[in-house]
C-alpha cells in the first residue's frame, strides 16, 4: 500500500509538471510569436508613414497630383492599423479589424496573433506601454494627413506655393516624420523588454519544473533500488520459466506461421486453375474446395484467439447453469453436418456450478464439434451423450460419442499441441490442447477413452467451488 501511494504520487507530481512545462512554453511561444507579429506589423506601419512623408515632400515641391495619391495610398497602411486598433477597444467585429490590419500589410498569418495579443494583454503593464505608444503615433499620422490634406487644398486653390512656404510645409512634413520613426523605435524597444522579460519568466517556471522532476526521479530511483534486490531473486527465478515458455512460444510461432501459409498456397493453386478452368461443374468442385480452405482457416484463427486468451486473462468464476449452458453450445452446433441427423441425449444432475464461463464454453463447444465433425459416415445417426454429476469435492463431466474413435497409437498424442490424426477430416492440433491447458488453468483433470470405429469419450473432474460473499 505504502509503495502504490508512493508511486501515484511520484506519477501525479511528474504529469502534473510536465503538464504545466507544457502549457507554459505553449502559452510563451503564442505571446512571443504574437509580439513578434506587432513587431512586423510596425515595420509595416513605419514604413508606410516614411513612403507617405517621402511622397508628401515631392509632392510640395512638384505639385504633382500622382505623388498626392501615392501620399494617401501609403498613409492608409498606419490609418488601417489604427481603425484595427479603435476597433478592438471598442469590441467591434473580430473581422473587422482583421479587415484592417490585413490593409495595413500585415500578413494573414500574423493578423489572428494581433487580434489575441492585444486582447488578452492590452491592460498588461508590459504592453500597456506599447498601446500607449502606438496611439500617440496615431495622433501624429492624423496630424501628417491633416497637413497632407491642408498643403493639397492650397496647391489646388493657388495653383503655386511659394519657395519660403515649400521649405517650411517640408520642415513641418519631415519633423513628424522623425517624431514618428521614434516612436517606432520606443514601440519595438518595449515590445524588446516584453519578450526579454517573457523569456526570463518562462525559464524561470521551466527551470523550477525541471528541478521538481529531476527530484522526483531521483528520490523513485533510490526507492526502486532498495526493492531491485529483493526482486532479483524473483527475477532469476521466473529466468527458467520465461526460458520454457520461449522454446515454447518458437515451436508455436513456427508450426502456427506454417500453418497459416499452407491453405494460403493452396488457394492461391485453387484460384490459378479456376482462373483457366471452363467447366462449370470443375468451377463448382474447385469453389468448394475453395470454402473448405477458408472455413479450416477460419477456425484455425479462431482457435490461436482463444489460446491467447486463455493464456492472458485471469480466472473469474460466476454462477453457471448447467442446463441453458449446454443448451446454448448444442444449438450452435448442431447443423454443422447438412446430411446427418444429430441425437443428443443430456444427463444433467447438477443445476447450478461456479466456474469459468469463457473457459467452460470453449473446452464444450470444443468436445461437441470434434464430435460431431469426426462422426462415422456408415451411422445414419450421430448419437452425442452429454453427461454432469457431481461426486464429492468434483463435477464431473462426460462427452461420448458413436464416432469413427481415436486409434491406440494416437490417443496418448491428441492432447499435443499441433497433433493431428490422419483422419479425412483433418483438424488444427489446438483445439483438444486448449482444452487440455483450461482444463488444467480450472485445476482439474481431462481423460479419454475411445475404441476405434466405435466412439470416444471424455471424462473432466473440476473441483467443486463455491462462491464466497
């Protein structure tokens, strides 16, 4: 109990920091990409206002109308930027200030940044300054197209502007334009500090996680390595066992992957000469031939499934009733052979059994197929006798059949994993080998008993459990 809270702990304080080393480089990276964002939208807007000055200048001197267009065409760049602004702090439409900054040359890609910046953080004191700044660049762009708009009106009205007032209308131009280009400057030294001081705060909480966690691991290791030498003992016990079960496992996986190529091939071989074959009734032959592959295939799979899982998942026993148990199973199986009668004759005397229902429906569902798949073509009918009873501290249960039986020579063999006879109808060799292995997972015993060509029966003893409240 001590080490499981020990561990949550350690587990919870670890997903915690990283968690929150997470968000904060997520939250710096958006802040600093945002920054970075108005950072290039004041270059935008610096150098809108520089081409409107310079254009403004000309057009003082030369009186000519295009360089007055040019002049509002590039003023509109800061003006745009500054509606986006105005905007905002009035929270209008989101889309109308991307409208904005996107006229005011900002890219696509950077307009959303701006629009969260400014505002989650435009109260922040960091980038409160810049706002502050940005807006009194505004006044001086109204100011420059107030001008702008004042030396057009006397040009277009007198038609001439004499040299003294030229040079005193350009001074005037020229010194908004300086005043503008230091605001610039403020404006990208505060958002400089920003990012500096972001970049500072984030280390700072990253560093302290850091620590937390390299703590953390090593405050688990030196714990773990005071149980490592109580569990290596476990360990080189287990050494021999897992050494078993690899043999095991590379016997399994050799006779399992030859296994499941053999009816590949043998299709592929079907498939060809049906491919070439004209004949009907030779199509028919190969087709069924074909299913016969498939349908072997297919419960070969079934059965590697069923393996694993007896292999994997534990034993959890319920309440079972003997009578709609065996039922269920006879109702699934009894038209497995379309040309023979099945006959099944049920002894049941026990009504109730706490056992494994996964296990016990594979082990019955196994005997009552093989069964019925290895019946004796010279009996009309296929006699199957299911039988349960209890005696003493076990269940007992019978499986016989009127089958074509088992051999002498093989009945020590069938219980072997990929063991198969050469009857005609040739199984997996993991079927009876699952059952022999639940059987023995239940802790009980599986034996047979058969005479050629006369029939086949199974006896299993379980133990008698009974469920504990």
């Amino acid at each position: 109990m001590r080490k499981k809270s020990f561990l949550l702990s350690y587990i919870v304080v670890i997903i915690t920091t990283i968690i929150t080393i997470i968000t904060i480089n997520y939250f710096t990276l958006k802040i600093l990409d945002g920054t970075r964002a108005f950072t290039a939208g004041e270059s935008s807007f610096t150098k809108g206002q520089q081409e409107a000055t310079r254009f403004l200048t000309l057009y003082i001197f030369t009186k000519n109308e295009d360089y007055f267009h040019k002049f509002n065409s590039n003023l509109r760049i800061p003006i745009s930027d500054s509606l986006a602004r105005i905007n905002l702090d009035h929270k209008g439409p989101e889309e109308i200030s991307r409208k904005h900054f996107i006229n005011g040359g900002n890219s696509a890609y950077d307009v959303e940044k701006m629009i969260w910046i400014y505002k989650n953080f435009k109260d922040a004191a960091a980038f409160k300054s810049a706002v502050d700044i940005w807006k009194e660049a505004d006044l001086l762009i109204m100011d420059l197209e107030r001008i702008g708009n004042d030396i057009h009106q006397k040009i277009s009205t007198q038609n001439l502007i004499q040299e003294p007032e030229e040079r005193k209308l350009a001074l005037q131009v020229n010194s908004i334009s300086e005043e503008l280009t230091r605001k610039g400057k403020e404006f990208d030294a505060v958002l400089g500090r920003s990012i500096r001081y972001i970049n500072n705060v984030a280390l700072y909480f990253i560093t302290i996680g850091a620590i937390l966690m390299i703590l953390c691991i090593v405050l688990y290791s030196a714990f773990f390595i005071r149980r490592l030498s109580a569990l290596q003992k476990k360990t080189n016990q287990q050494n021999q066992f897992l050494t078993q079960i690899n043999n095991e496992l590379d016997m399994f996986t050799y006779s399992v992957s030859h296994d499941l190529r053999a009816p590949i091939t043998s299709l592929k071989g079907l498939i060809k000469l049906a491919e070439m074959e004209k004949k009907p009734e030779v199509l028919k032959e190969y087709h069924t031939m074909m299913h016969t592959l498939i349908s072997r295939q297919d419960a070969f799979i079934q059965e590697i499934i069923n393996f694993s899982k007896n292999k994997r998942m534990e034993v959890v026993n319920e309440d079972i009733e003997l009578a709609p148990f065996f039922n269920h199973i006879i109702s699934d199986l009894q038209f497995m052979v379309e040309d023979k009668e099945v006959n099944f004759n049920m002894d049941i005397r026990i009504n109730l059994i706490y056992s494994n229902l996964f296990r016990l429906n594979i082990v019955f569902s196994n005997l009552v197929s093989n069964a019925i798949k290895y019946h004796d073509p010279e009996k009309k009918v296929i006699e199957i006798r299911i039988k349960a009873d209890q005696k003493g501290q076990f269940n007992i249960f019978t499986i016989e059949d009127n089958g074509s039986g088992i051999e002498e020579q093989y009945q020590s063999k069938i219980f072997d994993m990929f063991f198969v006879t050469n009857h005609h109808e040739k199984g997996t060799g993991i079927g009876l080998y699952l059952v022999k292995e639940i059987i023995t997972k239940l802790n009980g015993t599986i034996d047979v008993h058969s005479v050629y060509m006369q029939g086949t029966k199974f006896i299993i003893k379980l133990p008698v459990y009974h469920q504990t409240h």
